[in-house]
C-alpha cells in the first residue's frame, strides 16, 4: 500500500482558475517520485496541496489527499497541521530566503522536535547536531549558534535538508532544490539528499523541471502539463519509450551538456495544441470549464 | 568597542545639531517683535525705566554678546534666570521635565499595544470583515489630530461619562509623599496605589489623544509589513513543521515585520513630544509643555531657550536608543 495517495485532486483559484485537474498519484514508502511539467505545470502545487501551503486564493474543489491511511481534506485543521509536522517535511527551493533571518540556526532546526513533538531540548539539540554532522556540516556546535546571514546559500541548504529529516518523516516534499543554487553546488547537493533518502528510507516528492536531475535521483515519475498528469512511469521505461507524445517532446528538448554546440529543441507547437485539445476535452468532461 | 565609536560619533554631531540649535533660537525669539522688558512693566513707564530694566538683564547689548554670555554660562551649567519665576532656568525645566517624561512615555506604550494589538488582529483576520473594520478605524485616527482626539476625549470621558480627571496632573488636595518628580513611577515604588490610579485618572486621557494618532500609524506601517512578511518562505517553512498561524505571526513573521516599524516609531515618537506642548495645555497638564506655552507668551527669553534645549537633546536622546534597538533586533546590523 502507498504511502501517500493522492485521489483525483482539483484544485482552483478562487477567481476561477484550475491549477490541479483531476491529479492522482501514489508514493510508496520510501519510493524518489519525480514530478516534471513546465513552469505552471502545477507541480509544486501538489507538493503545496499534500503539506497543507496552499496560497490563500487557491482551495481544494474536490478530491482525497490520503497520507498513511487518513484523507487529510476531513481532518479539523490543527489536527492535520499536527500530522503533517509530525511526518512529512519540506526542502525548500531557495535557501537564502528559508530560513528566518533573526533566528539563530539550531532553534530553526529543533523547533519542530521540541514544540510539536514535545522532545526536550537537550535531546532535541543533540538530534540537531547529529543531523548536522550528516549532512557534512564541520563544526556544528558553532554553526548552530549563527545567524543565516553568516553562512553561505549551499550551507544554508544542507541545514535545511538536515532540518527536513529531523523528525524522521516518512515523505519529504522537494520543491525544485538545487534551481536557487550554483551549478557546481547543486550537484553535490543532489548526492547529498539522494544520500539521506536512503539512509533515512525516506519516501520523497521530488519537483524538478529537469529531467536529467530528475533520472539521476528518482524512481518513478509524473509528468503534468496545465494542472493534468499526462504520464506516470518508472524512470527507466520512461527514459527508454515515453508513452506520451508531449512526455517525448519533453524528454527531446532535454540539454545535452555534452555537446554544447547543439542548439535548443523546443516542444513542438503541434505537440503543444495536441496537449491542449486533451486537457479541454478532460475539461469538459469532468463539466468544469 | 563598535557600539562606544558609534555613540561618541553620535554624541559629537549632537553638540553641532545644539549649537546650530542655540543660536537660531536665540537670534529668532529675540528678532521677533514683543519683548520681556515691556511685557513687566505696568503700563505708563518711562523710557529711562525700560532702559534700566533692559540693562538688568543684559537686553541692551548686542545679541552676539548676549549670546556670548548666555553659551558661557551655559557650559558651566547655568542656563540663566527666568525672568517670570526669577528661578533658575535649570532648576524650573528639569521640575518640569518628569511629568511630560511620563506622559509621553505612557503615550508612546498605549500607542505601540493599540497598534500593536490592531496590526496583529488584522493579519490574523486578514480578508476578513474583522481586517476592513481596523482598517477603518486606522483611517480615522490618523486623519485627526491629536489635540482633537484631547477635545473628543474630554467631551466623552470628562463631561458625558465623568470617568477621568480632565485637568491637573493629580488631585491638588492629595498628600504627597514625593521626593522626586516621576509622580507615576515613585507612587508604584512605593506601593501607593491609592495616589498612582489618581495621577493615572488624571493621565490617561492626554495620554491617549497623543498615542491615538500615532498607534495609526503603527498599526497601519506593521500589518503592512507582517503581511510581506507572511508571504516569505521562512513562514512557509514553518507553517509546513506544524505550527498554527498565530505562532507562525508571532515568532517568525513579527520580530522581522518589526524593524521598519521600530525606527517609524523614533521618528514619530519625537513628533508625539512636541505634541505634548498642545495636549498639555489643553488638560492643563504641570508639564513642559504647558510651560513652554507660557514661556512664549511672556516672553520669558532665557526659560525658551532652555526648555528647546531640553526639547533638543531629549529628541537626539530618543533617535539614538532607537538606532540601539535597532541593531539589538538585527542580527545583520550586530557586526557591521
């Protein structure tokens, strides 16, 4: 059984527009999900929907967000904020603005431990410094009492990945990790989640708009494309045979790093029109347009 | 070491602010028509009668001497002789300086809990009915006046509903036991409750009229930035760890959203000072103000300048400790 199951999901702005159409997908436990999709995909959006940040103009029309066996769309809000914090937890996209510029470093870590888990500090503060020392931190004694303007973006971002696994979640959203970050940093930082996940058997939503990070780091993917999921594959079928057109065109306009003279590929206008005909008949047939 | 460099520089620059201060002063109270001498004297003297008095206290002479002698005196302490209270100038602001000390400062804490309170409540309630009705409120208390806000006050609380005393600083028939002239701090150390709801009663609504117009400000200036704030990815994060909107405004929104605030407060707290000279008059409150009014009026030369020296220094006193503050809450501001 998976872990988390998300059942027909729509999401809409409360001015009118659809952001999620009909979504459905599993994780299993300990299973690495891609979710690929251009810019407005709403591949974030469901990383959003499934921890509960969904931005204020956004609600949930209809659909089942079920986590370890509870929907959380019938859970009384605080008791789902509890659940949430408790096993899931997310790795933000840009480490310079994650984390709370007048805070020191080790409460924006043990926080989580110590009010919603109701550790006590001092073991709290031991976790942190284990967690720390995972993530290859030297020094985390003194790095736990700077502010974040002391330290650099891919510092920054390995105390938010060890602040994600501090209370050994079972799912750990990713949204777009390493986009914020220098190319030589990202990739180390790729290793280093891809390295807590398995040691951790943590069961992880990775966001990416690229693909080639995308089959470095998971097992399985979904492709969306305007809020609908278009496809839903193992990593391997899919870099092998995409079943979708739109999935190939995709996986063409790729970058090849390895020959820099090649120019870019777009996706094809009629690759594109072909996907918009699908989701507007989807549209109408689910009567929502 | 940083922070001692910093004040010293500050401290500096203030005793040019003063003397640029002292001297525009001294030359416009004396350039503008009305003087002291006419103002004592019984109507029917003689020429040779405003002559010797002006020569009494040194208004013959030029107003660069008298400028000389009255900046001599003053560096040794010596602000001169009032010339209405024939007291010195010294000792009369500095009796004065507590009462207004104190009611600006209860002005300025009513005025951060109002906009506080106000700001807070709209982020929490934003886009809801709750959030437009403080918005209005905000709108209206800050398009009128304080000393407005004084007459609006006296009419309700004063004459409709006698619940405050509308003049004095406390009830004149009262035994006090006071060695100082902080009425409302000394009657709290020494427990005498009784005494401190009297001078509170008496407080409360000059104090108010000043803080309405600035917890405005407050209020609207904080929630703006809260809900800036509220849209950060640190307050992302730590929706997503559990947390419920109220510790999310609370720790991680408002002690960031703050900072602006805190230097507009300065700023305006040094406005609502200068609004104490109306507001005391108005209540006929024993504080600076009031006497700087009636200073004016009788022309009372060396008693001006003093008390906007006073003014001055308390306003350069003010802009520091805030600047203090602010790299208190700063953590950025700490080391550079």
């Amino acid at each position: 059984m998976s872990y988390l199951e998300i059942d027909r999901l729509t999401v809409r702005l409360k001015g009118g527009g659809t952001l999620l159409r009909a979504v459905s997908l599993q994780v299993a436990a300990g299973e690495v999900r891609g979710l690929v999709g251009e810019s407005g995909a709403g591949k974030s959006m469901i990383g959003k929907a499934v921890l509960g940040i969904l931005p204020r103009a956004a609600e949930v029309v209809s659909g089942r967000i079920v986590l370890d066996g509870v929907d959380l769309l019938t859970l009384p809000p605080a008791e789902r904020r509890r659940r949430v914090g408790a096993s899931c937890a997310l790795i933000p996209q840009d480490p310079l603005t994650a984390l709370n510029p007048s805070r020191r470093i080790g409460p924006q870590i043990t926080d989580r431990l110590v009010d919603i888990l109701r550790w006590n500090r001092g073991r709290a503060e031991g976790r942190a410094r284990e967690l720390l020392a995972e993530v290859h931190i030297p020094d985390p004694d003194r790095v736990m009492r700077c502010y974040p303007h002391e330290l650099s973006g891919g510092m920054r971002q390995r105390i938010l990945i060890a602040s994600a696994f501090a209370a050994e979640p079972k799912l750990i959203v990713a949204d777009e990790p390493t986009t914020a970050l220098d190319v030589t940093v990202q990739k180390q930082i790729l290793k280093l989640i891809k390295e807590m996940q398995l040691r951790h058997g943590t069961a992880l939503l990775f966001v990416s708009h690229d693909l080639g990070v995308v089959s470095k780091v998971c097992q399985s993917l979904t492709v969306l494309y305007a809020g609908m999921v278009l496809e839903d594959a193992g990593i391997g079928d899919f870099f092998r045979a995409p079943r979708h057109p739109y999935s190939a065109a995709l996986l063409a306009a790729t970058p090849k790093y390895t020959d820099p003279t090649a120019g870019l590929i777009p996706v094809p206008e009629a690759v594109l029109a072909a996907v918009r005909a699908e989701v507007a008949a989807a549209d109408r047939r689910a009567g929502h347009v | 070491m940083r922070l001692l460099q910093s004040v010293l520089v500050r401290l500096a620059t203030t005793a040019v602010t003063l003397f640029g201060l002292a001297v525009i002063v001294f030359v416009v109270i004396r350039v503008v028509p009305g003087n002291p001498v006419a103002m004592m004297l019984p109507p029917g003297a003689t020429e040779a009668d405003v002559a010797r008095l002006s020569a009494l206290y040194g208004l013959d002479k030029s107003i660069f001497q008298q400028f000389l002698i009255w900046a001599g005196g003053v560096l040794q302490g010596d602000f001169g002789t009032s010339i209405t209270a024939r007291q010195p100038v010294l000792e009369l602001v500095l009796g004065r300086l507590p009462a207004t000390l104190e009611l600006s400062i209860m002005a300025l804490i009513i005025a951060i809990v109002i906009g506080g309170l106000a700001a807070l409540t709209g982020t929490r309630l934003r886009g809801t009915r709750v959030e437009g009705g403080i918005d209005v409120a905000n709108g209206v208390a800050l398009s009128v006046p304080d000393f407005l806000w004084g007459l609006v006050l006296i009419l309700l609380f004063g004459v409709l509903m006698p619940v405050f005393h509308i003049s004095g600083r406390v009830t004149p028939s009262l035994e006090l036991p006071f060695v100082t002239e902080f009425y409302l701090f000394e009657s709290v150390v020494r427990l005498r409750f009784d005494l401190w709801s009297d001078i509170v009663a008496h407080m409360f609504m000059p104090a108010l009229a000043l803080a309405i117009p600035l917890s405005a400000i407050i209020g609207q200036l904080l929630k703006q930035s809260l809900k800036e704030t509220m849209h950060l990815d640190y307050v992302t994060l730590s929706r997503t760890k559990g947390y419920g909107e109220t510790h999310v405004i609370l720790r991680e929104a408002l002690p960031n959203a703050a900072l602006p605030t805190l230097t507009l407060v300065g700023v305006q707290f040094t406005f609502l000072i200068g609004g104490t000279v109306i507001i005391e008059r108005l209540f006929s409150y024993e504080g600076l103000g009031n006497m700087a009014i009636d200073a004016v009026i009788n022309r009372d030369l060396p008693l001006i300048q003093g008390i906007v020296i006073l003014f001055a220094v308390i306003f350069t006193g003010v802009n520091l400790f805030v600047d203090m503050m602010y790299a208190a809450l700063n953590p950025r501001l700490r080391h550079a």
